[in-house]
C-alpha cells in the first residue's frame, strides 16, 4: 500500500490501494481522495456500509442507459465531511479496514477512537474492530500514565466536540489529576524524601524495591541512600518534572483549567499545582520570565504571525493563573512556602498592570506578595507606572498598598494565636511558640522596613514625587520596625535635594517622617552639616547628637574605670608572677582610651558653643519682636525643648582622673 500524489483542480492529492485491483470507490476525506475497495470497507464500518448501500440501490433503480455513466461516475465518489482527524486518521483507519499493522500513540488514540465512532466500527459488526482496539490502548496504555494521558487531552483538542461526547477529554482530565494524587510524589516525581528521623531503620523494614528510585512505578536503577536521593537521581528527576510541567502548559487555556481544577478537587499536593502555573504562565504570556526577555526578536516575529494569543486571551489566561494559585500558608519560618516566588509573583503583578486585568485579580495578588514581603528586592519593587493617570515614574500606590497587607497580615497572626491557645492544652509549648511567632515577625518588619527605605531612596529623585506620597509611604510602618533611621534620613535627603522649589511647610513635613533620636552619631554629624535641612531639624540632631555623645562618653569612662580596676588587679598578678610586660601593655590602652575620651569631649564642648550662639541668636530676634508674637518664632522653628537645648556649659561630663 503506497501513497502517491497527483495533481488536480478541484481534489488536491490523492491516495492509492497498490493491491493489483482496480478501485472502485473514491473518498474523500479534508480535501483527499482515497482510491479504494469497497469490500474491505464495508466489512470492518457500518457507516461506509450503508452508504455504499444506498449507493448501489439508487444506481439499480436508476434504468435509463444514458444515465448510467453518469450515475456510475458518482458512485464511485463519497465524501465524509468533519472526519474527525482529518485524512491523516482516515488514512489510518482504512489501513486497518485491509488488515494492516496501524501503529497506536498517544498522540493519534483518541482521534482513531473519534474516527471508530464515526465510522461505527465496532464489534457488533466485526471482531475485535477499531473502537475495542483504541479503548483497549487507552485504557492499558494512556489512562495509566499522567504524561501519556496529557498528550492524548492535547489531541483531543481539535476533536470537539465528539471527544467530549465519547468523554476521551474527562478521562484524561481524571487521569492526569488522580495518578499524582495517588500516588506517592516523591516516587512519581523523583523528588527527594526522607523516611522520617530513623531512616536507615525505616529502610530495614521496607523490602529491597521500596528503596527504588521510581517513575510512574518503574524502577530506574537508582537506589536512595539513607532515604535521600543522589544528587544526580534528584537532578534527573528535576529534568522530568520539569519536562511533565511543560507538557501541561502546552494545553489551551479550556483544558488547562478543567486540570487544575481537578487537581484542586483530588487535594493534590500545593508545590505540584504551583509548580505547573508558573511553567504554564511562563510558556502562555510573553514577557512575564525575565530570563527570557532577551528573545525579544522571536516574540515580535510571532506575535507578527499570529501565533501569540491576543490580549483579551492574555488577560483570562492571567487572571486563570491568579485566582488557581494555591492559598500562602502561613508558617512561623523565615523561609517562603511553596514554589512561587516573590520574583514571579511581582511578574505576574506587572502583566496584570499592563493587561489591566481585574481589581479582584490585582488586589490577590498583592496580598500574596504582601505574604512574603520579606523576600522581596529593591528591583521587585521598582514597578513602573503603566497608567497615564499617574505621574510618577514608579507605582508608588501600589506599593504602599502591599505594605498595608504585611501589616495587616501581622495584625491578624496574633489573633489567630490566641484563638489556638485557648484550645490548646499544653501551655508550655503554646508560649514558646507565640514567642517564636513574635520573634519572627519582628525581624520580618526590620527586613521590610529596610527594603522600604532604600525604595524611598530610590524614587526619592522622581521630581513628580509629590511630598504627601513620599510621608505616607515612610510613615506607613510601625516605629519598632526601623532599629534606627539612617535609611529615612538618607531618602529624605534625597528627596529635598532633588525638590527645592518645596515650600518650608513641605520641607519640615518631609523631615517630620524620622525620629532624630534613632539617628546614630554618624547621621547626625551629616545632618548638622545639611544646608538642605530646615532649622528645626537642625536643632533637633544638634540636641540629640549632644545627648548621645554625653551618654557614650559617660559609658565608655564608667566602661574604663571597671577595665582599669581589673587591669589593675591583674597587672598586680602579673607583676607578682613576673608579666611586667603585660601591665605595660594594659597601661598603654588606657593612654589611648584617654586621648579618645579627651577626643570626644572636645567634640561635646564644640556642639555646646554651636548651640549657645544658637540660643543667642533666638534671643536677640525674640527681643526685636512685639511682645504677642514672641512665641510665633518659637512655634516655627520648633523648638520644643525650651533653653535645655544649649544651657548646658559643663566642661566635661566626667572630671578627669588625675594620674
């Protein structure tokens, strides 16, 4: 049996049965001619039975001779229009009706079983016809294997709707969603287990097979060593659950989400769903994988073709991929639960500004980012603006409303913890695990609160940055989530140095977002120095600043004196023990310990002298203003500490210690 290919107008190629016969029907088949026989046909399909049929009884009561030519000539021509799989699959099924070897794929079942019920070859009308032989490999062949299963599912994609009908495309669905439910996943994704804290143990009892590396119940050769995969099994493995990952995301959208929703119905494991949305999201939105953007060229010539899906497909196809992603759990760990990261969510996060997708979809997405915040980076953040309603360069909203979830999301945490310890009944356990909450929730504020001054930093030189944005985003976390200020003062710094044209009002609002007393010394020293700063703030440092030496002074000589007292002692041991050199030595220390102090003692007197010309300053202009609006300059430059600021003219906080 050959094929061969012939030209013609109106029939395009056509197909020979190379028996030594002369044919004596043609069909045809999505624009094909097949020159066939009529017997082997009609003995395997009911349908090309009756139609042959009626053929040769309207040729036989037809008598008129000059017609006979004619009517002989369309005989011998029937077509079956909407075959299902085309003329490939009839090509197929007519090998099978002569008795040839067809050979039956995953790819190819399902449309064999199409074309079986279309043709009605089934066993009523001959052994072991076309439908017993395609359900029996469906069944023994595809519906047993998840990878099988979705290749005859993608098949079935351009055999609807008699596929749905025949219920191939639900079976395959129950298929690909409840082997892996079933099964055991490190086994049948080679992902690497432990067999519980006594694994060795756990081995002992377990036979010789049980310790197998497995896939789709076969046994690869590669044995677990002390229940954990070999790094080479655990990457071979990776490679196939990333290969069964990619067969899924070549699904169309329909079907995809028929899968995920039955894996969700089967309680299939949250990383294997997760998982398979981002490679589908990756594969089915251009742009989204930052790794691959660099293929620019190549999407542009296929969306130019038209083999991307339009926009409208883009934004269902995201909002499918939003609201299936698996609940965060949340967990008292510092690490990020499940496979999606906060890279890919922040991803979706952009698509989903540039598609516009729905409210409902952006603001989920952000309360997953917002579950995970702490993981999140500087580039994360920097979302570009993509509406034309917002002036500045960065999505400064959106990322404050992100920072409003974390909190919220902290909020509820402890709520939730004392609703369980009222049931608990170790009381031990349940305090040390609040605290453990506690703990971590607090080191999560400090990374996000970092994270949240050095964006401000960053977007700080957008000259559109209005100052009421730029105070709510800064003041939008808690005091205790900054162990000091340094990052605020340096995006306030940023931020005046880039908009003078403020007015003074603006400008103290703007420094009004740090708390001066969390500057630390070297903060303050730049901060006193700062032209761009109002006088207010000035004053401020300059009066914390002084409290801070004052207090680092007094610590450090009370610090030398305990140090002194023992380096004394033990100097005197020594000495008794013949270490001279060892006193020699501490005595030296305690010299340059000295100059230090001395050091920063001259540095508190010359801040005191700064604030005493200062407060002078003050005086001379209060006294040149009427007598009812003495306190108005006070109120401006706001100075809430009175005279205490700069009374002070002690020479030095701790007297030296004569030698």
């Amino acid at each position: 049996m050959t094929m061969a290919a012939e030209k013609s107008t109106s029939r395009g190629q056509a197909w020979f049965c190379t028996t030594g016969l002369p044919t004596d029907i043609v069909i045809e088949v999505g624009g094909m001619s097949f020159h066939l026989h009529k017997f082997p046909l009609m003995s395997k399909s009911r349908q090309l039975h009756q139609l042959i049929t009626e053929r040769e009884q309207k040729n036989g009561a037809d008598g008129e001779e000059e017609e006979i030519e004619e009517v002989e000539e369309d005989f011998h021509h029937i077509p079956l229009p909407d075959f299902p799989g085309g003329a490939e699959i009839f090509e197929a099924a007519a090998k099978f009706c002569y008795g040839v070897k067809i050979d039956i794929t995953a790819w190819n079942a399902a449309a064999l079983r199409c074309a079986a019920e279309y043709l009605e070859m089934t066993e009523e009308f001959a052994e072991e016809n076309l439908v017993s032989r395609t359900e029996r490999f469906l069944a023994q062949s595809v519906f047993r294997s998840p990878r099988e299963s979705v290749k005859a599912l993608k098949s079935c994609e351009d055999l609807l709707p008699m596929a749905e009908d025949l219920g191939l495309v639900q079976r395959c669905v129950d298929s690909i969603a409840t082997r892996p439910a079933s099964a055991d996943m490190s086994s049948l994704f080679g992902w690497p287990i432990k067999d519980g804290s006594s694994g060795r143990a756990a081995d002992a009892k377990l036979p010789q097979s049980a310790a197998a590396a497995l896939w789709n119940g076969i046994d690869t050769g590669i044995r677990r060593k002390n229940g954990l995969r070999s790094t080479a099994a655990s990457a071979a493995a990776a490679v196939a659950v990333d290969s069964w990952f990619e067969d899924l995301a070549a699904l169309s959208l329909p079907f995809y989400k028929r899968v995920i929703s039955a894996m969700r119905a089967k309680d299939l494991n949250a990383d294997v769903i997760e998982g398979s949305l981002i490679s589908y999201a990756k594969r089915s939105i251009p742009g989204l994988s930052r790794s691959n953007r660099h293929h620019a060229a190549g999407t542009a010539a296929a969306a130019s073709s038209g083999l991307l899906p339009s926009e409208a497909e883009q934004r269902e196809l995201l909002e499918t991929v939003i609201t299936s992603l698996p609940q965060s759990k949340k967990k008292s760990s510092s690490s990020s639960s499940g496979l999606v990261t906060t890279r890919f969510l922040f991803g979706l996060l952009r698509t989903a500004n540039i598609l516009r997708a729905a409210e409902a979809s952006r603001t989920a997405l952000e309360r997953r980012i917002a579950s995970q915040l702490e993981h999140a980076t500087l580039d994360d953040l920097l979302m570009p603006s993509y509406s034309y309603l917002v002036e500045t360069l960065y999505d400064v909203d959106c990322v404050e409303r992100i920072v409003g979830f974390f909190l919220e999301g902290l909020e509820e945490r402890p709520a939730t913890a004392a609703a369980a310890e009222e049931d608990a009944d170790d009381d031990d356990e349940e305090e040390e695990a609040a605290g453990s909450s506690l703990c971590i929730d607090k080191n999560k504020q400090l990374v996000v609160g970092k994270l949240v001054d050095t964006y401000l930093s960053e977007i700080a030189s957008d000259a559109n940055l209005k100052p009421d944005k730029f105070c709510n985003l800064a003041v939008a976390l808690p005091d205790h989530a900054r162990m000091f200020d340094d990052g605020l003062y340096r995006s306030v710094d940023v931020y005046l140095k880039a908009h003078p044209r403020i007015t003074e009002e603006e400008r103290e609002r703007v420094c009004g977002v740090m708390d001066c007393q969390k500057l630390t010394l070297e903060a303050c020293t730049h901060a006193a120095q700062n032209e761009r700063l109002p006088l207010r703030a000035v004053v401020q440092v300059l009066f914390f600043e002084q409290l801070q030496l004052r207090r680092a002074i007094a610590g450090t000589l009370m610090a030398a004196e305990h140090e002194e007292e023992e380096e004394d002692e033990a100097a005197e041991g020594e000495r008794r023990e013949g270490g001279g050199w060892r006193a020699a030595t501490a005595i030296r220390e305690n010299q340059v310990l000295r100059l230090d102090m001395d050091s920063m003692r001259s540095r508190v007197q010359g801040l005191e002298r700064e604030c005493s010309r200062m407060r002078k300053a003050i005086e001379r202009m209060d006294r040149g203003v009427a007598a009812g609006g003495r306190g108005k300059l006070a109120r401006r430059l706001g100075c809430k500490f009175g005279t205490q600021v700069c009374v002070s003219h002690h020479r030095t906080v701790v007297a030296p210690r004569k030698s």
